[in-house]
C-alpha cells in the first residue's frame, strides 16, 4: 500500500453548519493545523493517466506575489531553461527568462525544442474530451491547455529557483513561508485495482480547500483513463467524512481580492461534482461522522454512498445566506415528494437510516464491520458495480427510522412544501402545527424564519427547477447563481452570514431585505440570469455518457 500526501497552502475555513463543532472548525481553520510535516511528492506512478500524462496538485492562492505565481506554474522544461540561462538580473532581457504564456493562474509552457511529445491532460479548461486530446497529440497538435505543475527537480532546492526566476531575494521567505504552510491534505492508496482518497484534514473535520479540489480533478480523471484502476474509495480521516467547502476563505479573498477568485473556486468544485455524477467507473463513499455542502458534492454524486451509525447529514447553506449548490437542486428534487424541499430550505440534520430511507445513501453498513467493508473493496480485481454492489451487499443492514423522523409525516411534508411561495410553506407549517405534536414542524418553521429571506427563495425555485433539468444543467445554472451572489449583485447576505456565523460568531446576522416579502420575484428572476461582465463565461462541462445518477429512496 502507498499512501501519499497531497500538499496545499494556507488552511481554509469549513462550510456554516448547523452542527456546534463544524462551526467551530471554520473558525479555528486559519489558525493551522499542529505541526507541519514534510510534503510528499504525488509519484507520477500513482497519479498518471494510461497515455503518460502527469496528474498533479495545482492549489491556488488568495494573494499571492506574481512571481511565486511564476514559480509555482513552471514545468520542469522551463526550470531546466532558467538553470540554463544566465542570471535574471543580467541585463534584464526577458530572453534570458522562460517564454510562458497565461493568465496568472496557470501557464503553458511553449518547447517546441523538445523532441518527445508530452501528451496534454484534459482539464477543468480543455475543450476537448481526454480520447480526442490523444489523437491530436499524437499528430503532433497540443491543444491549449493550462498547464500541470511539476514538483522541484532533484537537487534543485525552492530557493535557488525562486532566485533565479525572480531574481528577487527577498521573495526567499516568503517562498520558504509558502512551503512550511503546505499540508498533507489529501492522501493516496493504492491498493491492486483499488485506490483510495482520503481527507485529510480531522482538526477541520475535511474541510474542503482548493487544492483538495484540485486533487480530486487530478486524480478522478487520471483513473478513469487507467486500466489499471477499476474502484475509487472516498472517505475522511477522524469524525468527520466532510463538513464542506472553503466558503470562509472565499469571502476574505473576495475581500481583499475580487469575486473571481471565490468564482474559480466553485467552478473547479462544480466540475468535480459533474465528473463524480457521470464517472464511468464504480465510486464508494464511506460516509463517517459529519457530511454537508461540498463533503455531499463529493459523495452523493457517486455510485454508491455507504453511511454508518455516525453519519449525519445536512445542506445548511440558507442560513448562510447562500444556497444549496453542489448539484444539490439535483439530487434533492429526486428525493420522495417535496421532502428535498424540506431539507434544502430548512437545513435539517437527517442520520443514517433517514439517508438511506430517503435515497440518498444506498447503503448502511454498521461502524464495527466498515473496515472489513474497505478491506474487502480493496481486493475487488473488477469495475463491475453489480459485483461491487454485492460485495457491499454482504456487510450491510437495513436500520430502523426512528419514531420522531420526519419521513414519517411525508404526508405533510408534500402538503405543505408543495406550496408555490416560501411564504405558504411558512403558513401551511404553522397552520399545521397545532395538530401535530412533533417538534420537527416547529424547528422547521424556526430554522425557515431564521434564514435568509433572499436566499430561502432562490433556493425554492433552484430546486424546483432541478426536477426537469440533468446534473449538468443544475451545476451550469447554479453556478451562474453562485456568481451572482460573489458579486453581490442583488443582496450581501452571503457576506453577512459568514460574518456572523464563520468570523464574529454572534449568530445575528442582519439580512437585507430583512423579510420574505421584500424579496420581489424580479429580484429573484435576475440570480438565474447570465452575469453582467465581458470576462464572465458560464460553466463549461465536457460531454459525459452519463446524466447523473438516479436516487432510490428505501422507505
């Protein structure tokens, strides 16, 4: 077995959680994660797609000096050019630096000198699908791509590069600052046919960071190339399998930055989500402890969601002041009647047997028999999923939904979620209420009342719309949605509800419009429109077999 760590910078925040201890992960996140250990190179044998291309972690920074921008996205080629030449300071010619190309946050490397051909890699950004990528390789036509970073050259030490390809001594400590950041984030095991991804991240209960996004991209799409690998494993390491995504480090870069950094964050994480939706080769998520926000774009997309007695689920994103993104406006409208409504919008807690009562997990498996599970996926020697589902089949059993859960009155959850407005959702609750004693319609009615008003609405009408629409067409129009709300275009709330629940922690946020009827449908209409800038594009996801994967729900 091979495990190996993923490096990354700066540690991130988690997701809004209605859980007490992921609130206080995202508040803690930044303030590192115990000792730094020493990073691991990714070997090229366990991340390297069947025609020879390198896949590699390509983590991007809030704010970073441009040339640690230049140093980070120059490929070995280019660093054997820098060595070569004379120093960066002589003359100042830009002959004597690497020729690049880019945008800032990737770099394509021209070497038109060399004589063997490096096949491209398809990424977030490549037009092309992987098959079509290799003919033209092959015929010698390089598509334009960004460029995947390469680890240091033996022998070549950071600060030597950093010197000569800045020329700038004093970007030295800040260099060696980046790299005692960097964090293990996100292990690899190889295990025969089998690999395994591991977050890495148990102080911050996995939070998601863009590195660890990265990674996935890296990584899911090397294997799916692979012949030689046939299952992905995913799990998280400590109590937790995923409490979300960076969304605290979005906003402070948006802060001090611009929105289109907290825009590429999402457009990469919605990618990733779109590739697990439609991967050809069987996935198992081993769902322990804590999964929200993006720890489910990572999971509920996959063939097979294993959940235990720890597992507890929830999309908390319109306390926020956000929405449930992630694809979830497709998941949740497959969920029995309008119970995804009620999860979306209420942000309810659901444990195990609600999961897999409900379709979004496919099977149970109890916390004393979950290692024999993986050591068995491990052995598997087929990509088969009917033979990975009988294996799976094996350690499984069907839990009881408790007395109190609310897929026990779905009866009223359609009654009243199927209303049209958020606000006759409210009033069908309250109207029910007094007949039912159960405390769920009134925490539902709470946590609805205490959400932001703009975003309890948008996320109705993201929901609904998901019904008729596939994964990609969800993730295509929910990241226009996402835009919108980085911008800030039509309400800060997203900005008040990471003050008040990720930085001040007061729990008070302010929301504008503070009222579900100050919330005009032209305000809502306009966060499903293409963004008002001429360097916005829309999400551009690559033609997959796949539509995305059909929940059924085990009541």
């Amino acid at each position: 077995m091979v495990v190996t760590p993923v490096e990354e910078q700066t540690p991130p925040a988690a997701d809004a959680s209605t859980l007490e201890e992921a609130e206080h992960a995202a508040a803690t996140a930044t303030e590192g994660e115990g000792e730094h250990k020493s990073v691991m190179p990714v070997p090229d044998e366990l991340l390297a797609t069947t025609k020879g291309g390198v896949v590699q972690s390509n983590e991007s920074s809030a704010k970073v000096d441009e040339p640690l921008l230049l140093l980070r996205h120059l490929s070995p080629a280019s660093i054997e050019e820098v060595e070569a030449a004379p120093d960066a300071n002589a003359g100042g010619e830009e002959a004597n630096r690497p020729r690049v190309e880019g945008d800032g946050e990737g770099v394509v490397q021209s070497n038109e000198s060399s004589a063997k051909v490096d096949e491209p890699v398809a990424t977030e950004n490549s037009d092309a699908a992987p098959a079509e990528a290799s003919v033209d390789a092959v015929n010698g036509k390089i598509p334009p791509t960004k460029l995947i970073p390469q680890h240091p050259l033996e022998g070549v030490t950071l600060t030597e590069r950093t010197v000569r390809i800045t020329g700038n001594k004093k970007q030295i400590e800040a260099a060696k600052d980046i790299i005692k950041q960097a964090m293990s984030q996100v292990l690899v095991e190889a295990n025969g046919v089998t690999r395994t991804l591991v977050l890495n991240r148990p102080k911050q209960l996995n939070a998601l960071s863009s590195a660890m996004i990265t990674c996935f991209l890296r990584c899911f799409t090397a294997y799916e190339e692979d012949d030689g690998v046939k299952l992905l494993i995913v799990k998280g390491k400590g109590r937790a399998f995923c409490a979300g995504g960076d969304v605290a480090a979005v906003v402070r870069s948006i802060n001090n930055d611009s929105w289109k950094y907290g825009a590429h964050f999402f457009r990469n994480e919605f990618l990733l989500n779109y590739i697990i939706a439609t991967y050809s080769k069987p996935q198992v998520s081993l769902l322990t402890g804590i999964v929200m926000g993006g720890g489910a774009g990572v999971s509920i997309h996959g063939r097979f969601r294993v959940v235990t007695d720890s597992t507890v689920f929830a999309m908390p994103e319109t306390a926020l002041g956000l929405f449930p993104d992630i694809g979830a406006s497709y998941f949740l409208s497959r969920l029995p009647g309008f119970y995804g409504e009620y999860v979306g919008l209420t942000g309810v807690r659901l444990d195990a047997a609600e999961m897999l009562a409900c379709g979004l997990a496919t099977h149970f498996v109890p916390s004393d028999r979950l290692s024999l599970l993986e050591e068995s996926l491990k052995k598997v020697d087929t990509s088969d999923p009917f033979a990975i589902c009988g294996i799976i089949d094996q350690y499984s059993q069907q839990p009881s939904l408790k007395e109190k859960s609310a897929l026990n009155r779905l009866e009223i959850i359609n009654k009243c979620f199927s209303k049209k407005t958020v606000e006759e959702i409210i009033a069908s609750l309250e109207q029910e209420a007094p007949n039912v004693a159960d405390e769920w319609i009134a925490s539902a009615i709470q946590s609805m009342r205490k959400a932001s008003p703009t975003s309890m609405k948008i996320s109705l009408r993201s929901i609904r719309e998901g019904r008729t629409q596939t994964v990609g067409e969800c993730l295509r129009r929910e990241y226009r949605m996402v835009c919108h709300v980085m911008r800030g275009d039509f309400s800060r709330d997203f900005f008040e509800g990471c003050r008040a629940i990720l930085l001040d922690r007061d729990r008070n946020p302010k929301w504008m419009p503070p009222r579900l009827e100050e919330v005009h449908d032209e305000v809502v209409e306009k966060y499903f429109s293409k963004v008002d800038d001429p360097e916005w594009e829309d999400l551009d996801l690559p033609p997959r077999r796949s539509h995305g994967r059909r929940l059924v729900p085990k009541l």
